[in-house]
C-alpha cells in the first residue's frame, strides 16, 4: 500500500512539473493588448481601453521584428500599438485632434513639441527609443 501512495506522489510531482514548464514557456507577442486613450470632447476630458497592440516582455521567448533593446543588448517590456485613427467609442469618433486637445489642456503653459504620434509614448520619446516602453529603469 505505500509503493501505491509513492507511485501517486511521484506522478503528481511529474504531472505538476510539466504543467508549470509548459506555463513558464509563453511566446512573445501577447497580441493585442489594451491600453488607454485620452481624449477630450467639448471641455470634458475622457479615457477608455481603445488602444491595441502587440505586448513584448523580455522574460517571455522569441522577441519583436524590430530588435528593440538597449544600447547595452538589453530587452525591455514595451508595446507595438496596432491600432490606428479613427477610434470609434460608441456613437462618437475620436480623432487625433481631439486627443491632443487632451494632452494640450493637461499640460497647458506648456510648449508642444512635437505633433501626435501612436509609434511612441513619453518614455519612447523622451529615451529616443521612439516606441512605447512599458517603464524605463533598464534603459536608465
């Protein structure tokens, strides 16, 4: 009756490995992912999961097309936004102008520097990476 209960322990701890090797094992990318649109509409300031795009996370295998990463080789966790102007949220259409009416009345006082532009977020740009980085501690 105990080899019977080993035999049972020894195949559960086979079944449990292979069930979290094969979770470690998740391929990049993570298609289409969410993230926020900000947008502005007659004075009112709106925000909704309208973008998509392609998730890279360098702990994850194969890595983008583009070959993104650090000066040093480094990857790093950033995003490929696939989705592209016009944005439709119910019956409104949201257009570039109104987006950056969004970020024109957030930063106000401030000089605008460059035009709207989906390949990059503030990071991308700020990096000269020019693309959306998911944080920026590697790079730094």
């Amino acid at each position: 009756m105990n080899n019977n209960i080993i035999k049972e322990v020894i195949f559960c701890i086979c079944i449990s490995f292979v069930f979290t090797t094969g979770a470690i094992a998740i391929e990049n990318p993570i298609s289409n992912q969410t993230s926020t649109l900000n947008w502005r509409e007659n004075g009112v300031n709106y925000s909704e999961e309208l973008l998509v795009g392609d998730y890279y996370n360098p702990y994850y295998t194969g890595w983008c097309d583009a070959g993104h990463v650090t000066t040093s080789s480094n990857k790093y966790t950033h995003v490929h936004i696939t989705s592209s102007f016009d944005y439709t949220y119910g019956s409104v259409t949201i257009t570039e102008s109104m987006v950056d009416d969004y970020w024109d009345n957030r930063y106000a006082g401030f000089d605008d520097l460059g035009g709207l532009d989906q390949s990059s977020n503030c990071y991308g740009y700020a990096t000269g990476h020019n693309i959306w980085i998911d944080g920026i501690g590697i790079i730094l």
